[in-house]
C-alpha cells in the first residue's frame, strides 16, 4: 500500500521539468509553421527547436543570420515572446497562480506541492506569494514599457523607414518583457544594441537617447535576475531593512559585488584600451548576468575581458528569479566558506549559521556545472573542427553563455554545426533547469537519516 502511495505522488521537480519540456516542443511546432516565417516557408526544425529552447530558457541565443526580428513574422515573434514569458516566470508558476484564483481553499499537500514547484518556502501562503509574484513581474513589465515609450515614438524612431505606431510599441513592449525576464532576444535585427554597424534602429537614436534606453533596459535585467523573493521582502519591509532576511542580503551584496567587479575588471581589459567606454563596461557587467543584451560586439573582447564575461555568465543571477547560472546565492556560500575556513572560524554571516548541507549542495552544484561545462565544449570544438570562427576562447564564451542562459556571443551561434546546436540546445535546458531540478531531488534523501537505528561514525581524511 505505502509503495502505490508513493507512485500516485509525482515529484514537483519532474512536473517542472516536463512543463519546459512541453513548451519547448510545442514552440518547436508553432514556430515550424509556415506562417511564422516571413518568406512563407515551412521553418527548419532544428533551427526552431533552437530559438524554442533558447526561448523558453531565456537565453537568447539566436541561429537566424537576421535575428528573428527578420526571420519571423508577428505571429512566430508572438510566440516567442510567450516561451520568454512562460520560461521566465515557469509554467509550473502560471499553472499554481490559476489554481489559486479558481480555487478558494487548497489542501496541504497541494499547497506543499505547490511550494515545491515554484521553490518557494512559504507553504502556508504559497497562493499569496505566486499572485504576488505575477502581480509584480507584469507591473514591471509595464513600467518598463512606459519608460520605452520616449524612445520607441519619438520621431527619430518614427523616422525609419516602414515604420508605424503599432510596430514600435510592439517592439518597444517586446524589448520590456525579453529583458525583465533575462532573455536577450530583440526584433532589432542581428546586433542587438550595437551601435555604428548598419542597424537601422539603434543607429536612428540620438547618443542620449541610446544611453537612455541601454539604462533602463540595465535596471530591467537586474531587477528581472535579482529573484522574486527579494522583490517582495523589499516592498514590503523597505522601511525596516534591518528585519530583511538572510537570503535577501546575501542575494542584495552578492549582485552589487559582482556588478562592481565586473565594471572595474572590463574598465581596466577593454576601456583603457579603447575598445568600449565606462558605460558600456558597466552594461557589459550587467548583461553578462544571463541578460544577453550586447552594447559592442563581443568577439572583440580581450581575452581578459572574455574570461571575466564566462565568469559572470557562470555565475549568473539569483534563485527563484528569471536568471540562470549557478546563482549568487551559490557563490556567496562557497566564497564564506573559504573566508570562515581560513580563518578557523564557523560559517557565520547576517547573524545566521550556515548549514553543512547548504555548504555540499553548493560545492557540488560548481563541481556539477564545471563539469557539464567542460564535456560540452569538449563536443563543440569536436563539432567545430572545421570553423574559421571557433577559436578556444569563442567556443568556451558559447558554452558558457548557453549554461548561463545568457544569449551573448562571438558571432558564433550561425555558424554551428548540427552536432553543436544540440548540445548547445540539451546545455541551456540544463543551465535552467537543472539546479531546481536535479539538488531538489537529492535533498529529499540527503535530508534522511542513514539508518533509524544507529548512526555511521564520523571520521576525517586527509585532504590535499
């Protein structure tokens, strides 16, 4: 009896997994149809699989030499947009908030089901912090749509050619919703905000105006990437910040560092050198943090700057957010816990003690990724043998991007082979999924006792 139990109870994790799955098939299918494609024809299905699990992961990555603004037509950048809306927030997270608006009462175990799914620690209240959550990823949204709004009509905007109203608000709301949500996909052609190179949008604007609009779309990515949770601790007690919690500060200092190393580091590899200017170091910084949005052309990066780019990527944005990456959170215990070790002194921060396995889950979560990391370039550059423009550097700054969920790239991602865009393609879907997926699983029996009826003796082994 207790085994047919337990095969009725699905694990929330397995939902979330076969949720993105299904989106991303069936993505696949809408953005195959003919009339999704301006030239009328029906799409190749690899590419579509591509952009539908670069989509639905939010990353960016783009195997159309146009971009999809070019390449799709409104229908197919429709349903880009919804795969970036869905992978942003998460299907399971939609799913629970219709639940929870049709539903007046739910039990404790599908409110237990529930929090799982959206990895939310509330479970009393997980009804509350899902409508919350939407609540506040579409006012975003919307706010950053009405700071578009100056850029989006005015009459330089106005001026390119085939130019309309409604096709600059829809790009224009198209632009909020892919950077809040980290995405990196844009209808401005090929060379997202590049300046300079032939890009009839971004060429249009005025220097203020383009700085404007590279701001406000900077505050959307870090807000989008910084985790719901923090969002809503934030609202609510902004007035009484001392009373925030743990995760909220170690995810608030752990961003504000890395955007600060990342600003000083490209300032010092590419600004000194003249290849971009202050602020475009500062965007780099910002960007690389699954974001995807690219200010200068990323193949002209130093090989310092691109190492510190794959860092970033690597690490990423928060938990329970739309960003990718291993997590702040990750490197921020990883980090104390080698301060603390040092010193000889507990892990202690924010007046919290950290937990043991916090410290394991967060060592293994690295381990877990470098190694994915380095198998897939490993069969990239074997994909890629015969390619001008996969360089060692190119290729490590791709796999990293595609983990990251990023979307940046070498001009790289059009010149893959088959072989590569699968891996690239089975890469992003893990680097969104896998440490909500895989670690969650492992917690279930990593939090069990070894045995009810004695403990195994503890022991220490000689390390290094």
């Amino acid at each position: 009896m207790k085994k047919q139990k337990e095969a009725k109870t699905a694990s929330p994790y397995l939902l979330v997994l076969l949720s993105f799955a299904a989106v991303i098939l069936l993505g696949t299918a809408l953005l195959s149809l003919p009339f999704a494609h301006r030239n009328g024809q029906w799409g190749n299905f690899l590419d579509s699989i591509f952009i539908a699990t670069s989509s639905t992961c939010v990353t960016g990555l783009c195997t159309y030499a146009n971009g999809i603004g070019e390449e799709l037509t409104s229908f197919g950048q429709a349903v880009v947009l919804v795969m970036i809306q869905i992978g942003g927030l998460g299907f399971i997270t939609i799913f629970a908030f219709i639940i929870s608006i049709f539903t007046k009462k739910l039990k404790f175990r599908d409110r237990l089901f529930l929090s799982q799914a959206v990895n939310s620690n509330t479970i009393s209240q997980v009804g509350q912090f899902v409508r919350r959550v939407i609540f506040i990823v579409l006012t975003i949204e919307l706010l950053g749509f009405c700071l578009g709004l100056p850029v989006f009509l005015s009459p330089e905007f106005q001026s390119i050619s085939g130019m309309s109203i409604p096709k600059a608000l829809w790009i224009n709301f198209f632009t909020s919703v892919s950077a809040f949500n980290n995405a990196g996909f844009d209808l401005f052609g090929s060379t997202s905000l590049i300046r300079n190179i032939g890009n009839v949008y971004i060429d249009a604007l005025p220097t203020w105006m383009y700085y404007y609009m590279l701001s406000y779309i900077a505050a959307l990515i870090v807000i989008g990437g910084i985790s719901f949770m923090v969002i809503i601790e934030v609202i609510i007690l902004h007035r009484r910040p001392r009373q925030w919690s743990a995760f909220t500060k170690i995810v608030l200092l752990t961003t504000f560092i890395l955007l600060a190393a990342g600003t000083i580091t490209f300032m010092l590899t590419e600004v000194i050198d003249g290849r971009i200017n202050p602020f475009e170091a500062f965007f780099q910084s910002v960007t690389t943090r699954t974001a995807g949005f690219a200010s200068f052309d990323q193949d002209k990066l130093s090989k310092g700057g691109k190492m510190m780019s794959c860092l970033l990527m690597f690490i990423g944005g928060s938990p329970i957010g739309t960003a990718g990456g291993i997590k702040t959170t990750t490197i921020f215990m990883i980090a104390l816990s080698f301060i603390k070790f040092i010193q000889g002194k507990n892990i202690i921060a924010f007046n919290r003690q950290y937990s043991r396995l916090s410290i394991i889950k967060a060592m293994s979560l690295v381990f877990l990724a470098i190694l994915i990391v380095l198998v897939s370039y490993s069969l990239v550059s074997v994909f890629e043998k015969g390619n001008e423009q996969a360089s060692v550097e190119n290729l490590y700054f791709e796999v990293f991007s595609a983990f990251g969920t990023v979307g940046l790239s070498a001009n790289l991602t059009t010149t893959l082979s088959i072989g590569s865009k699968i891996v690239l393609c089975f890469l992003m879907f893990f680097g969104r999924l896998g440490p909500i997926t895989i670690f969650q699983v492992f917690q279930q029996n990593m939090d069990k006792e070894e045995s009810k009826h004695f403990k195994i003796i503890e022991t220490d082994v000689i390390i290094g």
